[in-house]
C-alpha cells in the first residue's frame, strides 16, 4: 500500500518507490517497486500500477489497472476503465476517455467503458482514444490521431480519424514489407504481412 509521501523534503525514497513531495497518493494505490511518480501526480486510492513505472508531471490515475515498466508523460490522465499491459508508452498530453456521450447534467459513471492498450503499444503526444477501443501489441499510434477504433497489433496509425498507413516493428522501426513478408532494417526482425495482419514469422 501507497502512503502520501512525507513533506519535508523535494525528493524520497519511500518502501520500494519514489514519489515526488509534491504527489498525492490516496490511501489504498497499489504501486509497485521501483516506480518512479514525480510532480502534482495524483493517484487514487482505486490504482493498481505495476513495478517500474515512470508517471510524469500532472499524470492522474483513477481506478485504472496499469503494468510493468510503463512510461506516461507529462498531462496525462489515466481514467476509470483504462488497462495499460506491460511496456506501454503514452505520449506528453494524450488522451484517455471513458464515456462515449458525456453530458455535464447526465450521470453515467456506470456507462464507462473499458479501453485496453496491449503490450508494448506507444500512444504518440497529442494522441486521442475513444472509449471502448483496443490498441494492439507494438502499435504505434502518431502524435495527434484521433482513435475510433481498435488498432491491431503493429499497426502504424495516423491521422483524424486514425487510418492505418503502414506496420512497425517491435522496435518500433516503419517496416517495408515485400511479398508478404517484412524484414525489420534495425533489429532483423521478420515478420508475416497477410489479411491486415502482421505477426512475427514462425
């Protein structure tokens, strides 16, 4: 369990991970060693966030479900309903929803929907994901695109809405694929290239 971090100094160590003075951390967080929260974080008490991770200036986190070593930038709010798996990268000041029509005088808070952002996937600055949606393994998602819907694995999307315009690599290097197959030009990495799917060579 989380405890708000001590006001005496800018900076400390607590058990097993960092938290800037000048964070919030309600009672009850879930955050795992190694983690690193820095400037006006808050992080409710609902938050489950895994080992390593790094959450930048002005991040909130609600009662969202984050992994292992993940790195969100600065202004980013992780709301109800967000699962971020292993390795995800969010962009400075993208953007997460959870209701699809949002009215101020309206309640829906049971009518969030779940987005789910898989393993490995970057969400560039800037970016928006409805919710609702799923973005798959080592997308990578431009700065500014508007996302509507799901995004499979690989995808490069850009764009308002988001089209996909081409495949990237686990590295996160644009792939030239030829004859249904794609050789990764910075790591070597193969991949198979058919029916708008892309997936590492057998």
């Amino acid at each position: 369990m989380a405890l708000p971090h001590p006001k005496a100094n800018p900076c400390q160590y607590i058990p097993s991970h960092f938290v800037h003075a000048t964070a919030i951390i309600d009672p009850g967080a879930e955050i795992g060693a190694g983690t690193r929260i820095w400037h006006w974080v808050h992080i409710s008490s609902a938050a489950k966030i895994g080992a390593n991770c790094s959450l930048g200036q002005n991040v909130y986190v609600g009662k969202a479900k984050i992994g292992n070593n993940v790195k969100i930038q600065n202004n980013v709010s992780v709301y109800d309903g967000v699962v971020l798996e292993d390795d995800v990268f969010c962009g400075p000041s993208m953007v997460f929803t959870n209701v699809i029509n949002p009215r101020s005088h309206v309640d829906r808070k049971h009518e969030y929907q779940r987005t789910l952002v898989k393993r490995g996937a970057t969400l560039g600055a800037n970016s928006v994901l409805l919710c609702g949606t799923e973005i798959g393994s080592y997308a990578m998602i431009g700065a500014g695109a508007v996302i509507t819907r799901d995004v499979p694995d690989y995808a490069l999307v850009v764009g308002n809405p988001g089209r996909r315009i081409g495949w990237v690599c686990k590295c996160g290097v644009r792939l030239e694929p030829s004859t249904g197959k794609a050789i990764c030009q910075a790591c070597g990495c193969v991949y198979e290239i058919e029916n708008d799917r892309c997936r590492p060579a057998r």
